[in-house]
C-alpha cells in the first residue's frame, strides 16, 4: 500500500512542532519531526509520537450524544448532527429570549486555537463573554508587557542572548519544541544560565545561578535585582534617559528592597541575590523566559510581570537581537495570546461593556484577554451582575483545570443548559446535556502563528475526520446557520482566506506554500518614535495606572495564604505548597488514557524533600494525604533532595482512572479561586499551605 507523507505542525502542546505524517489509506500510520521547521527542528516529544494511539482510541468519541436520565445520571445516547445541533440553538436562543444574550457564554481551555472564532461567534450572537483561563495562564504577562513597553513579552531571542534568565519557566518539560533548541544554541555560544525556581529541575541544575525562591514572592526578588543593578550603575543610562519614564521614582521605590531585607521574604541568601542580578545585567544582550504559569499564578501577577519588563527596559534589553523580541505575526486575529486576541466588532459599545470582569479589572479594557472563569462563576451562582444560564465548552476541562474544582463543578452542574466539545469524556463533559465530537488536529485546516515569533505556519489537513467527528470551525459555522448568525464565515475556507488577508494570500495558495515569515524589526521605538505606551516611552512609573486606581510602580504582595501572611495557619499547615509544574508527557489533564504516555507517570507524585517526610514516617512512593484548609487529596509522596524542607509541589491534571473518584487525587480540590491579582484577576495557586499526613489504615 502507497504510503504518502505531509508536513504538518503537531498541536498537542503550545510547542506547535514541525511533523510529518505518514498516511496509509487514509489512516495516520506514522509521525516524525521535519528537519526544516525553524523551531522544532526535527524533535518530537512522546506526546507529539502518540498520535496514533490519540486519534484511534477506541474511547474517543465520535458521535455527538445526548444526555438521557436528567443531569447526574452521566448517561449519554448517540445521536445526529441535526439532532444535536437543533438541541444546542434551540437552548441557546431560549436563554438568550429570557435572560438576553449576555446569559449565554462559551469557554474554552488553553484556546486550541479557535479563540478568535469563538468570540467572532459570540459578538455575532450578542454575548460579550467569553471565558478561558488567560488569567492563569499567559494573560499577566500580556497585560504587565503591553502596559509597560506597548507589546508583549513573549518572544525571549535565547539563541542569540548571553544571559538567559528563566523565570519561573521549566521550557524542558513545557515548551521543548519551541524553546530548547535555541536554548541549547545560546548556551553552546557561551551564554550564562539563571533559573529562578523553587524546584531543582535540570535547567536549574545546569544554570550559573538557580534561586530557590520561596514560591510567590517573585516581585520582591525583582524589586531586589533592580535596586542592586541601580546601586552598581549596571543599568543602560542611554537607554534609560531617553526611553523611560520615571525613572527617579523607581530608584527610590526599590532603594527599600535591599538583599538582606528580601533574603527573608524570598529564603534566598543575599549574596546569591547580589551575584545573580550583577551576572545579569552584566551579560548584554540578556534575554527573560518568563514561564506563561509560573507567572501568571499569584496575586501579584500583574506587578510581577511589569517588575519584569522593567528589568528587560532598564538593561536595555527591549526589542533588541538577544534580547525580548517585539514581534507580530502578520495575520489577522493572532489564535492567541496578541492583543487583537478579542475584539467585538459588531458588539454595541453598552452590550460589549457588559463583558464578565470588566467592572472588576479595568485593564481588561484596553488590553482585552477573556473573562477569568472566576467572574463567571458567581453570574452562574447568583446572578451577578447578571444571570449566566448557558454555557458551551471547547477543549475545556473546567471541572479538574479551574481553582476551586468543587465550586466549579457545582455551578457547572446548575445551568440551564451545557454543552461541550471533546475527544474523550471528562468530569466536565459528565454534566453536559450535549456533547459534540471534534476533529483532531491532522483532520482538519488551521493558520498557526502562536508564540512563533513572526512566522506563520500551515497545518494542513491530512486525513478525512474519523466517522462523524468535525473541524471545530464547521461546528460554529453549522451552529451560525441555525441560529441565523448572518455575520459569522460561511466556510472554513472563509475562515483562513480572512486570517491570512495581511500576507495577500488564499489558504489554497498558503497551503502550497507551508510557511511565511516577516524578518524581525529591532528597536521600533526609535523608528516610530517611541513605545506604544501612554507616554511613548517604556512605563517604570505608569501615570496612567495611577489615574486608573493602580499602583504606577509594581508592588509586591505576600501571597494570601503564606507563612507570613497567615501566621495561625502554619501550625495546622506548616508546608508552602506550588502546584502545577509541567510535565513532557502530560497535557494538562488530558493524556492519563495514553498507555505510552501514562507508564512514564502513572500517579501524580508530591515533591518532598525526605527529612521533611522522614518527620512523619512517610517513605518514598508511599501514598499520602495532601491537606489545605479547603480539602484533602491523596498523592504520591516523592523524595526529591532538591526541595527546601519547607516547600512541595503537586503536579495537575490528574483525574483519570479512578473508579468514581477523580476528587481524590484532583489537586484543584485544595486550590483556592479568591484573592484574586486586582489588574489581571490571576488566581494565586502557585503559593498556599499545606500538610502532608502519613495515611491512616
Ligand atoms: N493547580 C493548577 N491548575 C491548573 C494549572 C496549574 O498550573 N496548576 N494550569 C492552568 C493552565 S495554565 C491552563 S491553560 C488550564 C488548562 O486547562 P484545559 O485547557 O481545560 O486543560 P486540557 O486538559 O489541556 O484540555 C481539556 C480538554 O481538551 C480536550 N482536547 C484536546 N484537544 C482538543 C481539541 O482540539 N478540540 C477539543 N474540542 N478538545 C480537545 C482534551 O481531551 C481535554 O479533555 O489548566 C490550568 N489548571
Ligand atoms: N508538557 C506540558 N507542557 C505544557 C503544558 C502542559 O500541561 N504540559 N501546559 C502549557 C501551558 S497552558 C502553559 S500556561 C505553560 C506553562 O509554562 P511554564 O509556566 O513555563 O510552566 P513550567 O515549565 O511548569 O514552569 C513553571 C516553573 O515555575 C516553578 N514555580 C512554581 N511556583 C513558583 C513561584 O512562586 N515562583 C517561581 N519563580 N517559580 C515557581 C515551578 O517549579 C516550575 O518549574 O506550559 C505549556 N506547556
Ligand atoms: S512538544 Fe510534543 S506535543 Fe508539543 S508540539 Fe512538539 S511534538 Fe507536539
Ligand atoms: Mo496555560
């Protein structure tokens, strides 16, 4: 039999690496990575390898299905596309008759890339709200970047950098496909290594200087490094005299955050501190990875993530090779994380305003990421500020993703109507009164642009969607015409052509080609004359915060639930606890059903270090209790020498295979959904307190 091989790019992580598939009677039969993909350059991970075993799991689901025995029962019958798309406008438009069409949100996960359609939909259906976790996950560092320097920080130059700063960020395990290759580049070219992390990961291991940073007291550390590079004249004075606002009020802002003060907030000795800020910024060009979670879960994201881009400004190290790149995919709707990442075109300015969180996080306005979920859940709840009755989700485990799991699930469960997309049954899609089959990725045509720098990449379509799953787009698209949506795309084809307009190509021409790219502009301040900031320069102390009823210098909070800040607490839960931290086999909660994937981690495992556990009796891969004030999970205690006696870390996403019990090993049972960051709305689950228990028989 004829095999046939197409290039494609693998979208089971934001890696987004260059593959080729191999294909057998219209059937993926083998994956590999392409050798001239600009990033991946030829690597695939074991996840991007079980393709196969994803697409043909014989537990995926295929055919849309209906709930039968009322909400709880979990009991679905198949039905037709016309069924089950008849079901889901008719509940729609019922909500949107009663309650207006703001009562009607749609959410979905780390996006997969439909984030602009989705809100295309929603405008074109008159909802302001659409709910995805940018919050926690990439949406701080957007909002902190843009408020500061007018463009987003997510595109560090490590190739070509002599000091590569990662921030919270573990790329090995989380981004290896699009970082670890230019890593490696910078490091084989002589450059320094420092890793801020309160786990001894690899990268940690390997780096000039690893921080063990006691977890969300990122800010004071920052604020640390400024003071000591201000104090030894290490800053760019050019840069700074010429490209940034007040200046003056940040020496004296840090000028308090001396080594020794913040070596008792962070648990870092203050030499370490000192040595590590003068090793940065005396290796220029020097380029910050600043992890999308790691910093993106505190209270303070906000601050912490402008600190940052104050770092990168006054290093000179903004828009410069080696340094933070400026870049813009030249497509239309960026799939995510840009800032044309969610306009309501067609929305009147009085509806769109009605978008959730708004009223709560003013920066939203103008730098526009999704509603937080936990501004949703309270609409749901009580109403407020007004009733949300029905909700779809695409790729979206909110049950086990979101803080907070059994309030999540508990206002899941009181909708009027749910409905959601996925390949394979979760605790979420258990509550839907409908759930629809998608296509994987190699089953259907996209544009992908994330996080590339600027370059902009064809994701072909290369089989046929397994019997009767269907490209997300066409769902919306077949949804539109039944609900008379008359503004949404009429076709795929449609969708593409309008995001590859700027480049003056068709998707038929575009997927010929394969790739574009624009080549970088470097230091477009000085071509356009400044920053795109309120006052055209990098923002140190921000004005126009401040007429916001924001701080204008970032600020450093004590994360809500810390030693410090809760001193009662520590006796019932001694232990710092960060949860979240990635692994190369596991996405997020998706993947515990892959045998390749899941022998490699087959429980979710505590961090520890042994003296800690040897206090309590608890052994090595001995199963424990983890306890917050808010519940209790079991977990897997791993002895880990690299821990600080006083800090653990719970990996998420578990669930799968436990026997009507996924609450039991779910970490988001302990995690917390208040004190939210009051800018961006983060959840601070990066940082609370804990105990492990040594099990009672
Ligand atoms: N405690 C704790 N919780 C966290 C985090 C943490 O660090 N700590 N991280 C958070 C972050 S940053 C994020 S982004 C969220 C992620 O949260 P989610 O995006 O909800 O997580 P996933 O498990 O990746 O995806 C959910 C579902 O999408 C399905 N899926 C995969 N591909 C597709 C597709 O193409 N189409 C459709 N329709 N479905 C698909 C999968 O089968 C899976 O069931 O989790 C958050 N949760
Ligand atoms: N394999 C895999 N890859 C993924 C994902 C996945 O689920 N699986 N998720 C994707 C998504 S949606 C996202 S948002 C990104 C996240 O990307 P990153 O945020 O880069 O995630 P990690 O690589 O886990 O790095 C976070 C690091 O922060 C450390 N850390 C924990 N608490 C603190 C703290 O308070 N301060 C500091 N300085 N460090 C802390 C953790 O120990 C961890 O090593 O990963 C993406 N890539
Ligand atoms: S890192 Fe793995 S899962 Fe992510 S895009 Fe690359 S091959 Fe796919
Ligand atoms: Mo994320």
């Amino acid at each position: 039999m004829a095999t046939e091989t197409y290039s494609t790019i693998c979208f089971e992580c934001h890696s987004r690496c260059g593959v080729l598939l191999e294909v057998e009677d219209g059937r993926v039969v083998g994956i590999r990575g392409d050798k001239t993909h600009p990033h991946s350059q030829g690597y695939i991970c074991p996840k991007g390898r079980a393709c196969m075993e994803i697409m043909y799991h014989p537990d995926r689901i295929t055919r849309p299905l209906v709930k039968v025995g009322g909400r709880d029962s979990g009991q679905f019958e198949e039905t037709t596309w016309e069924n089950a798309l008849e079901i889901i406008a008719e509940n729609l438009s019922r909500c949107k008759e009663k309650n207006g069409p703001e009562s009607v949100v749609f959410g979905a996960g780390t996006t997969r890339g439909l984030a602009p359609y989705l809100n295309r939909f929603l405008s074109e259906f008159g909802s302001p709200t659409f709910m995805a976790p940018s919050n926690m996950s990439g949406g701080p560092v957007v909002v902190g970047s843009a408020a500061t320097c007018g463009f987003t920080m997510v595109d560090p130059d490590y190739a070509n950098s002599s000091c590569i700063l990662l921030w919270a960020h573990n790329p090995e395990q989380s981004w290896p496909g699009l970082y670890m290759n230019s890593i490696r580049e910078g490091l084989k070219n002589g450059a320094r290594m420092i890793v801020i992390d309160p786990r001894g990961t690899r990268l940690a291991q390997k780096a000039d200087h690893w921080l063990q940073i006691r977890p969300g007291t990122d800010v004071a550390l920052v604020l640390s490094f400024l003071h000591v590079i201000i104090q030894h004249g290490l800053y760019d004075k050019h840069f700074v005299e010429n490209w940034c606002s007040g200046f003056d009020r940040l020496v004296e802002h840090v000028s308090r955050f001396t080594p020794d003060k913040v070596s008792k907030i962070t648990w870092i000795p203050p030499k370490d501190i000192v040595n590590t800020a003068v090793t940065f910024a005396k290796n220029s060009p020097a380029a910050i990875g600043p992890g999308m979670a790691g910093v993106c879960q505190h209270n303070d994201a906000f601050d912490l993530n402008r600190a940052l881009t104050i770092l990168s400004a006054i290093t000179g190290n903004l828009a410069v090779p080696g340094g933070n790149l400026q870049c813009t995919p030249p497509t239309r709707k960026r799939s995510c994380y840009g800032p044309d990442f969610d306009t309501f075109l067609n929305l009147p300015e009085e509806q769109a305003g009605k978008k959730l969180g708004l009223d709560r996080f003013s920066l939203l306005r103008f730098i526009p990421i999704p509603s937080p979920p936990q501004t949703v859940w309270p609409a749901i709840e009580k109403g407020e500020p007004y009733p949300v009755r029905a909700v779809g989700l695409f790729a979206n485990n909110s049950v086990c993703a979101y803080p907070n799991s059994a309030r999540v699930r508990n206002a899941l469960r009181s909708l009027d109507f749910l409905f959601a997309v996925d390949y394979f049954h979760t605790p979420t899609t258990e509550l839907a009164d409908v759930i629809l089959p998608p296509a994987h990725w190699a089953e259907r045509d996209d544009v992908e642009d994330l996080l590339m720098m600027n370059h902009v990449m064809a994701q072909p379509r290369v089989v046929e969607p397994v019997p009767e799953c269907r490209d997300e787009k066409q769902i919306l698209i077949d949804l539109a015409e039944k609900l008379g949506l008359d503004g949404f795309w009429k076709s795929v084809e449609e969708i593409l052509d309008y995001r590859l307009e700027p480049i003056n190509m068709s998707w038929e021409e575009f997927k010929k080609e394969g790739r574009y790219y624009e080549p970088i502009k470097h230091k477009m301040y000085e071509q356009k004359g400044g920053f795109r900031t309120p006052s055209g320069k990098a923002e140190i102390y921000a004005e126009f915060l401040q007429n916001l009823g924001i701080s204008p210098l970032p600020q450093f909070r004590e994360p809500p639930e810390s030693p410090e800040s809760t001193p009662a607490l520590v006796k019932d839960y001694p232990l710092v606890l960060t949860t979240g931290g990635r692994n190369i086999v596991y996405y997020h909660s998706s993947h515990r059903n892959i045998p390749s994937l899941r022998m490699h981690a087959p429980d979710p495992e505590l961090q520890i270090n042994p003296a800690t556990a040897g206090r309590k009796y608890i052994n090595d891969g001995e199963w424990v209790d983890l306890v917050s004030p808010r519940g209790r999970v079991e977990i897997k205690a791993r002895f880990d020498e690299t821990m600080h006696p006083r800090i653990v870390h719970s990996p998420h996403g578990f669930w799968h295979g436990v026997e009507k019990g996924w609450k039991r090993i779910n970490i988001n049972m302990l995690t917390d959904d208040e004190n939210l960051c009051p800018v961006t709305g983060s959840v601070p689950i990066k940082s609370l307190l804990c105990r492990v228990e040594k099990k009672q028989f």
